[in-house]
DNA sequence: CGTTCGATCTGAACACGTTCAAGTCGAGCG
DNA sequence: CGCTCGACTTGAACGTGTTCAGATCGAACG
C-alpha cells in the first residue's frame, strides 16, 4: 500500500485542524494581533510547542484562512457565472462576491495582508508558494472573461485573464484600506471601474489602442516569463 | 520670546540625532529585522527606555530612512527636470533617479515597505501622517508633467499629476519585489511602460478615449474627497 | 512480550519590542 | 543657596513569537 504523507495521517490530520479551527475562531474574534500562538494552543487543546510542530509561524497559520476564503469566493462566484454572460456584469459578480465573502473578515484581513506585503513571505500574492492560488485565481479570471460575449483579439484573450487578476488586486489594496460602514467605498469603485474596464477591453480592437494594448502585453509577457517575483 | 518645541530644544535634539544616525547605519549594516531597539540604543550611546522616548516605536525609527531618501530623490531628479522637456524623457528620469537613490536601501526597504503597507500604520503613503510626504511626492510628479511639453486637457492637467505618482507607488512595489541582479528588471520595467504612459496621455485628447478617461476623472475626485484611507 | 523508530507532543528558555515607575539634570526663582 | 518643575534618562519587567532538547506514543517487527 502506499506510503503516508505525514501530515495525512489520522492523528497528525486531526491535531492540526483542531489548531486551523482555533485560530480561525480566534482571528475572527480578537483580531490577528489580539491573538498568542498561546491562546491559538489553549483554545486547540495542544501545547505551545506542538501549534508550532504543525505550523512553522504564526503567519503560516492564515494560509488556512486564505484557502477557506478562496473556496468560499468561488463557491460565491458560481451562480453569477453561469448565469450572466455580459462581461461587466461578470466580472462586477465577481468582485461583489469577493467583497461579500470577505466582509466579516475585513478587520483582521487588515494585519493579515501586511504580512502579505513582505515580498519574502509565502504569503504574498506572488510568491511561488502561492503559486497554485494565484493560478486559480487567474482562472477564475479566464472564466469570467471566456464565458462572456466580449470581442477580443487573440492575444488580449490570452493575457487579459492575469490583468484582470492584477485588477482585482487593486481593488483588494483599496478594500484593505476602506474605512467607510460597510465597505460601501469599495463597492463603489467596483461598480465605477467596472464600466471602464470593459470599455477598454472593447476600445482594445480599435486601431488607435492597438499599438499601445500590443505593446503592454509584450511587456506582461517579457516580465511573466519569470513573474513578479525573482 | 517663543515657547520651545521640546524636541527641539538643544540636548533632546542631539540625542534624537544620534539614535537616528545609529538606526540607520545599523538598518544598511543588517537590515531592518536584524536590528535591535537595543543595539540601536547602544550604538547611540543611551539606554533603552530613552531610545522609546523619542521614537513611539521601532517603525517610527524608519521615518527618518523615508525623509532623507526622499531628500535625496528630490535632488537626484533635479538635474533631469532642468534639462528635459520631454514628458516621457522627464518621468523616466525621475523613476531612474528613485531607483537609483534607493539602491543602497534595496535589502531592507523590503520589510520597510511591509509595515507600510499596514493601512493603520502612520507609514503608509495613504495614512494621513503621511499626507505632508505624499503631496510633496504628488507635487514631483506636477512638475513632471507641467515642466513638460504635452498637449493635454485642463481635467487631465490637474488630476494627472495623482495618477503618475500613483503609477510610481506600482513601480516601486514591483521594486520591492524585484529580487534581478542590480534590479534591472524594475529598470527594464520604467523603460517599457513610461512610453505606454506617454502614449495613453497623448491620446486622452481624443475622440475615442475622451470618454473613458473624464470617466476616470470623475472616480479619482469622487474617491479622493476623502482619500484612499477614511 | 520486548525493542525500535519515527511521528507526535511538551514546557522551559530565549530574544525581542514595548512599558513604566523611578530616578537625574539643569534652568529659573525666592 | 535651596527649592521646584519639567525635560530627559534609566533599567527592570512584561508579553509575545519562536526554538529546542527531550518526553511520549503506537505500530511494526523479531
């Protein structure tokens, strides 16, 4: 029979999903700061030490949040999809689910993108070990884009997927940094943007944006071969 | 006679100087994480606690790095802005210039701009501690654009100047990321879309972007009657 | 049953950022 | 000269993330 990962075996699997639960419960509760890898141990039953056998830092342990988010979005994003085939109406979906899904989270998501931020942390958008998330990610992306009605040349149908991730990037930055009761600014730049977006991806067969659009996916595919990072 | 700022009285002055000086040595000597609050104290000669009496925290320490880089730049961009008349010639100067005077602090600049990009941290360049750094950076970027000989709008003329120094936020996130020997690929990254940039402000006169671009007008000064944070 | 070995678990210890109660210093005043 | 007061300084102590040398567990094997 075939050899175990470690981390799949029966007690291993269940420790750490009782630590995952722990912590999730507890960011959510008391904010990332307000949460010791102490009272994440506490709360799972396990001590201090073994919270740490199962993850390697207090960062790591967010990466659980990251995937039940993304599950969550997408699961969200499903029903917009496979009814509307309008790009803007797509991909305002999209966002709005996006916005939807993470809006109890909105307070520690703060704490939890600055460690984002640090370019060596794997849990930056662009490091490799997020590499399999920000390729489904992208996918979701493509989705949006190749389900739709939208006219566009070959080459902008290839590359689009990623700007519109990067897009969606944007909008999380201004989303992190959106004060306002109940997001309401973000929601309003998606619905502002949103309509400008798919201007340009129409604008984009025409002759005057053709040189400039041929020239910015040379540059995404110059600078992608090996991404953002490294 | 005028009452005295306290910490600009003649002894708090001198140690306040000194602990900067020391930070920031030790910060280029061993990066930001591997500096201590109590090598710094020790390499200024005072003790801990007199360190935490002029600087809130280690981060606050870091102000100091973003005042004198920005100095620097400023300077670093003159020589360029006196000389050229070209819109694309002057914003790729003053890029280079930034990446130039920031070369040296490339290694710790990474976790630097990790703090920074937490929304509540007086460090990030949407918070309002910020705002005195952030319009003098805007205020580069006018000149950029006003000192040159492009055609462009009175709408684009006022708000332009806000999207450049934005569009300079994304180079030196990609900066922060770049990990190319002598960041070449964040030079390589200037040099390709500086004339995509141009090329955009070239055609927002006409006809077929007219739209689209007062449209984006019109987001900028609806989101940034308040700014980007609250 | 006894041994072995790797996966799992433990808690003390460490280094660091930060806080704070308690000093010291020096100029101005009576 | 002694006193006062506020600016400045000190170092011990706290809480936290992280490490590590060693238990403990349990399945496989002889």
């Amino acid at each position: 029979m075939a050899a175990r990962r470690p981390d799949t075996s029966e007690r291993g699997e269940q420790t750490r999903t009782r630590i995952v639960d722990a912590a999730l419960g507890l960011f959510e509760e008391r904010g990332y700061e307000g949460t010791t890898m102490r009272a994440v141990a506490a709360a799972a039953g396990v001590s201090l030490g073994n919270a740490y056998y199962y993850f390697a830092s207090k960062d790591h342990l967010v990466q659980a949040f990251y995937e039940r988010s993304q599950v969550e979005h997408l699961a969200a994003s499903r029903p917009v999809l496979d009814r509307e085939r309008d790009l803007g109406a797509r991909l305002s979906g999209v966002l709005h689910a996006w916005l939807d899904t993470n809006r109890r989270y909105h307070d520690f998501a703060v704490t939890f993108f600055r460690t984002a931020a640090d370019p060596d942390s794997p849990l930056s958008p662009f490091s490799p070990q997020s590499q399999p998330a920000r390729d489904a990610a992208i996918a979701l992306y493509a989705e949006v884009l190749h389900g739709s009605d939208a006219k566009v040349t070959p080459a902008v149908r290839e590359r689009l997927p990623e700007m519109l991730w990067l897009y969606s990037m944007g909008v999380v930055l201004y989303w992190v940094h959106d004060r306002s009761t109940d997001v309401e600014r973000s929601r309003f730049l998606v619905d502002r943007t949103v309509p400008l977006v798919v201007r340009l991806v129409n604008l984009s067969r025409y002759r005057v944006l053709r040189g400039v659009v041929d020239d910015a996916m040379d540059i995404v595919d110059e600078l992608s071969g090996r991404r953002l990072t490294r």
